[in-house]
C-alpha cells in the first residue's frame, strides 16, 4: 500500500510539473482518475470523486462563461476571473476532501497550478468562484439515506457448501442519488429470456463455442479483444477531443461533467438490475446445462472460460453498459465518426498500442462481443447492458447542462 501511495504522489508532481499548454480540465480530471481506487474499491463517496471534480469545475467555468444551464443553480460570476484559478481551485478543493491522505501532494499541484495565473485579482476572483463551486458539488450526488442498503446473503440448502467470497458489487451502488435518471429501477431491462426458449440455446451455445479457455472457432483477434478489453482506457479520445481547435474551457469541462454523469447513473442501473434479476455465468450454466430444461443447451461440465469471470450477478452486461453510456456522450460530442478516429487504450495491457477504430458504435460492439469471446457474458446481457447505458447517457444529454441561447 505505501508504494501505492508513493506512486500517486509522483504522478501528482508530474502531471504539474509539465508546461501549461494542456487544457486544465483534462488535466484535473486524468488527475482525479489516478487518484480514484481502482475497481470501484475505495469508500463509497470516493465513487463519485471524479464526477464531483468535472462538476465542479464546469460549474466553476461556466459562471465566468455563462454557456450552459447550471445543474446545481450556481450564480453568475465575475466574467473576468481567471478560468485556469477557477477550474483548479474547484478540482483541487474536491479531491482533498476525497483523499485527505494525498493533501500534501495536492497542495503542491494546486501551488504550482495557481502560480501560473499571473494576474493577482484575477486569480484571486477565479478563487472564489472555485471555491464556491466545489462546495455546491460535494453536496450534490451522495448517497441517499432513504434507500434500504440490502447486504448480500449467499442462498443454500441448510448445511449445504457454496461459494464463499462475498460479490463485488456492494449494495450501495445503487443508493446514490442518481444525478439524472429517475432511481435506480427506472433502467431495469425485461428480465433474461427463459431457459426453456430458442434464444437462450442459442446465446448459450454462441458463449459455449467462443469463450472457452480451449475454444478452438475463436480467433487469435478475439483473443486479444478479450483481454484488450476487459479494462478500456477512453483517455486518449476524450485528450484529443478537448484539444480540438476552437473548444473553450467550459465546453471541455461540460464534456467531462456529462460523460461521468451518465457512468454514474448508468451504472446505478445496471448495478440495480443485476441485483434484481440474479442470473447465473456462463461458467455456471454450461456447467449444468443438462439441468435447464432445454434440449438444444448441450453441457460441458469441464468448461472454463477464457476469463476469469467476475465475482456478481451475469445479467445485464456492466462492459457494455459503461460503453454504451460512454459512446453515446462521446458521439453527440465530437460526431459518430471522429476524423481522428475512436481511440481506446487498454489499462488491462497497460503496454500496448492505442487501438483506433473508425467510429463509437464499432467500439461498443467490440466491448459488446469481446465479453462473449472472454466467456463471461451472452449476447442477450451484452445488448440489454448497452440499452441501459445509452438511454442513461440520453436523459444526462437532454435534460441537463444544455446551451443557453446566445445573445
């Protein structure tokens, strides 16, 4: 853990360290994602640190450049103020109530930040302006204390052995306050289709022949878009997206608001219906597909997938849900088809090439399928999860932070 920490702390003083011609709002928002626990571990508030940072920083910038409806009613500002002291006072007073262990390391970025406005009252009046933007956004999206938190409760005959290991989705991922949508079941998709129908013989037979560890029909391509994408890195498009000609610092800061607005509540959604509905892994059913009811699930009771599969409920897809929330944000920002093409890293192979794909839906179809080519989802999961996402992210769209007529 202490290395942990000493590496967080280096990436605070490189990230700053660097000259000053990066956009800002990207800058603190790569930040606060380094910061952020990795795989949803962390405190329950530390859930939303990365979504407060871009919240408070858009509500900071867009008092100064009036653009955008306010989502959380902050008041117009000084039009003067520096954008930079705002945006940095916002972020960095988000994140050192997210991590009070890093404040050391933040109070140095935040120095460093604020020493290159050069302006006095300028700096000093984007200050304020942080500082009440930061304020509005830690009391926005926490959890909310009139949802019942239900833990987890293992279900067996008495005296029977299961599984131990407790799932990784806890019960308050679906307790926060949804920043748009109405609740957490508002989402839920039409239940799994039945045992005994054509549908699931045939996505169980599709997962059976392609995920196995020793499928001998997938590809050497599906192998690695299996394992490519079992942790994408949208980083690389969101940079050049912000860096495009012409783009201002609220509309960059509004992006990034938005496009964690509907994770968040995508998410919430998704986490709702798998608790909901508790469907069984393909690992699990192939393994027992002699018991389904269905003629055509023939079962292999020595299958294992080509992934390890994830410790919660199968249906829907999570991948595919974060994917179809994230494409349909990105889409409506810079089009379907961007000129410099989608670009996705991988923090599962942290060392590989940026993947560039001509357009946001082929990347959502690929998360779509690699999740069948890694043996731990069906088709039928993939497109309910990318449903869930993609409506989330269309209320997020329509609802709030929209333009303001220009005068």
């Amino acid at each position: 853990m202490r290395n942990v920490i000493m590496g967080i702390t280096v990436a605070a003083a490189l990230v700053f360290a660097q000259p000053a011609a990066a956009d800002t709002v990207s800058d603190w928002w790569e930040f606060a994602n380094k910061l952020a626990p990795p795989g949803g571990s962390g405190t329950p508030d530390q859930m939303r640190s990365t979504s407060r940072v871009s919240l408070a920083m858009f509500e900071a910038l867009n008092a100064i450049d009036r653009r955008y409806e306010s989502y959380l009613n902050l008041p117009a500002g000084d039009p003067t103020a520096s954008q930079d002291a705002a945006a940095v006072t916002a972020a960095y007073l988000v994140l050192v109530q997210h991590y009070p262990a890093q404040k050391a390391a933040l109070d140095d970025s935040y120095a460093i930040a604020m020493q290159a406005v050069p302006d006095a009252a300028k700096r000093e009046a984007g200050r304020l302006i942080g500082e009440q933007a930061a304020a509005a956004a830690m009391a926005a999206g926490g959890i909310d204390p009139a949802i019942v938190q239900t833990p987890y409760r293992p279900v067996t005959r008495p005296g029977q052995w299961i599984a131990t290991s407790l799932p990784q989705i806890e019960p308050f991922m679906s307790a926060f306050k949804p920043w748009v949508i109405p609740s957490a079941e508002a989402l839920r998709p039409p239940p799994p289709p039945a045992l005994n129908s054509e549908r699931w013989a045939r996505d169980y037979d599709e997962v059976r022949r392609l995920g196995g560890r020793t499928s001998t029909e997938r590809t050497p391509t599906q192998t690695l878009a299996a394992r490519y994408r079992q942790a994408f890195d949208l980083t690389p498009s969101m940079r050049l997206a912000a860096d495009a000609p012409g783009r201002t610092p609220v509309q960059n800061a509004r992006m990034f608001a938005v496009y964690q607005m509907a994770f968040d509540d995508a998410v919430m959604a998704m986490s709702a219906a798998k608790a909901h509905y508790d469907f069984w892994r393909p690992i699990t059913a192939i393994r027992n597909g002699a018991d389904d009811g269905n003629d055509a699930t023939a079962p292999d009771v020595g299958w294992v997938p080509l992934l390890g599969t994830p410790n919660f409920a199968e249906y829907p897809c999570g991948h595919c849900t974060v994917a179809g929330a994230l494409g349909e944000v990105m889409e409506n920002e810079v089009g379907p088809r961007p000129a410099t093409g989608v670009r996705v890293a991988s923090q599962a192979i942290p060392n590989s090439a940026v993947q560039v794909l001509p357009s946001w839906d082929e990347w959502v179809q690929e998360v779509s399928d690699s999740r069948i080519y890694g043996g731990v989802h069906y088709r039928f999961s993939n497109e309910a999860g990318e449903e869930i996402g993609r409506r989330a992210a269309r209320m997020v769209l329509d609802q709030v932070m929209r333009p303001l007529p220009r005068r």
